[in-house]
C-alpha cells in the first residue's frame, strides 16, 4: 500500500482533542488512501441487498412516517430489530428527525453498513493500517491501540433525514477513557451536505445517554441513560462545532463526544464517509443487552476484562525506546 498518512499528530491536536473531545485533522490522509476508501465504500453501497448489516435509513423513515410500521418485520432479522425500534420511536412520541420534503427535488436516501471491514479485503486493511493505529495512538495516550469496529455513512444529495445527537460509547460493550473514533469523510462536508457537529468538551460530563435510533431522538428499547434534547436544541449551544472538511481531513472525537448532523441539502453532491473505532489500554469489557448484536465479535471476555480478543485486533504498540523517552 502506498503512504497513508502523510504527517505525524502535532502537540496543539493533541492538546485539542483531550480538551475539545475533537480535532480535525487537516490535508493528513493521502489522495491514494482516500481514492481507495471512496471505492471501497461505493462498492459497500452497491452490495448492500446482500449484507444483514447495511440500512437505508430513509426508506425505514418512511415507512414508519406511512404507519406502515408492521411491514418492517421482514426486515427485522439483521443485525437490528428494525421494527422493534420503529415501534419504540411511534411509542416515544418524539419526531423524526427530517426536513419537509421538497416534491419538486429529488429526496436522496440516507444509508448505514456495519462491519464493512468484515467484508471487504481493502477496507479491512485501511482500519488496520499501522498508520491510523499510530495517530489513535497519539491522541488517546495509549502504549497499544486495537480495532473495534466500523461503519459507512452514506448521505445522497436531497436527503432529508438528519443524525440524531449520540455518543458512540452508549453503543460499545465496553468502558475506559482511550477511546476514538476517526471519521473520515471522501466528499466536501459541509454545511450544505451534512458535516458533522460536535459538543466541545461533552466527553467529559459525567452523564451517560440512551443509545438512540439516528433518525429519532428515542432510545433503543430496555436501554440505560438520560434522554437527550432534539438536534435543533443541541446545535444551538454555544459549545456545539461543525468541523467542514474535505477529502484528505480526519476528523477524530473521543468516543464519549456528543454529536450528531443534518441532512444532505446539495442538490448534486453526496456525503460518503467511513468511521473507525479504535481503544487503548484502559477498556474494560461492560456487556449491555441492549446495544445492537454485533455478530463478528466473537468472544469469551468476561466483564471487567481487558479487551484482548482476536476479534479486536492489535493495530499498533508502542515501541520499547519510545516507552523508554
């Protein structure tokens, strides 16, 4: 594979990022590594009918917008109870999130893959890549760095659904304070096409929030946690930052920061980008009935482990001279 990453973490990122709970990487990913993920994720896309993994959200927010809730229960076997949680967000009384459709426009579909990395040879070796291993590395503070997992997000142009706030800890079965996400955008994010907004400093707080359904501010069924305000509310806060990024920009939060985005309102430009879960020395197993299955993770960890399982894979040590320094 050729160079990756084209320059190391400075110190004021670094700083940034324990501060902020998110900091953008800046012209740091290589035109070949973009050009590669963008292939692989329109593949991820093109194969989507195959995968229990893969959603289109927006075709599922419809449905549940018709009353059609009952007709989801075809699609209820994946890796989601799709009709479950339909039911839980018509039950919460809460809105979808989605802007008013424009009939005069075409509505672009929101999509969501899962494990992508399972399934792709290319994809796989970009999350491991020693490189992404060692900026993670870097920002969380951590002697060692494995993978947790992965996901695509795909926003064609004209989609009304937005993401509804959430910390992605609320989705893990484990605990610690070295933990990241890289979001790595292949298209200009922006206002228009639905970067990605954070709250700075909100990895802190010591409130934990419900899992919720992306396209709703409802919890998973049976879930643990405070509610959290709709997206409006929360992009009005004075803390809350939208990083606008273009292919080549990392955009990495710590696993706790709140976030969330709009919908994609360009009329010719679509949103792909791919997210990679990386923790550090610190995570502990915390199993949580109520999170998504995550069928690829196959283990015998019992809570309070460390997570040293085949199924999340070293990515990167620290040397012993740097551990030395």
């Amino acid at each position: 594979m050729k160079k990756l990453v084209l320059r190391n973490v400075g110190a004021d990122e670094i700083a940034c990022f324990h501060r902020d709970g998110v900091v953008q990487l800046k012209n740091i990913l290589s035109l070949q590594a973009v050009n590669r993920l963008r292939r692989t994720i329109d593949r991820a896309v093109c194969h989507s009918g195959e995968s229990s993994t893969a959603y289109n959200l927006t075709a599922i927010a419809d449905t549940i917008e018709n009353g059609a809730v009952a007709s989801l229960d075809a699609m209820s076997d994946g890796q989601h109870n799709i009709m479950a949680l339909a039911q839980t967000i018509e039950q919460s009384g809460r809105n979808l999130l989605r802007d008013q459709r424009n009939d005069a426009l075409k509505n672009g579909s929101y999509f969501l893959e899962s494990a992508v990395a399972e399934k792709s040879r290319d994809f796989r070796a970009l999350a491991l890549n020693t490189a992404l291993g060692e900026i993670a590395g870097s920002l969380i503070k951590s002697s060692t760095v494995r993978f947790h997992d992965d996901q695509v997000f795909v926003k064609e142009p004209g989609c009304i659904d937005h993401t509804a706030f959430h910390q992605d800890s609320s989705y893990f079965e484990f605990e610690g304070e070295q933990a990241c996400v890289m979001w790595i955008c292949v298209d200009p994010a922006n206002e228009e096409t639905g970067a990605l907004s954070y709250v700075r400093g909100s990895h802190r707080q010591t409130r934990r929030f419900k899992p919720n359904t992306f396209i709703s501010m409802s919890g998973f069924p049976g879930s643990e946690g405070d509610d959290l305000p709709d997206n409006a509310e929360i992009e009005s806060w004075p803390e809350t930052i939208q990083y606008q990024s273009e292919p080549g920009d990392i955009v990495v939060h710590h696993y706790k920061t709140l976030h969330g985005a709009t919908g994609n309102r360009s009329r010719y430009q679509v949103r792909r980008a791919a997210s990679f879960r990386y923790f550090g020395d610190d995570a502990r197993y915390t199993p949580k009935s109520y999170v998504p299955q995550r069928h690829w993770h196959t283990h015998d960890l019992k809570e309070g482990d460390p997570m040293h399982a085949a199924c999340f894979p070293l990515v990167w040590e620290k040397a012993a001279q740097d551990e030395a320094a």
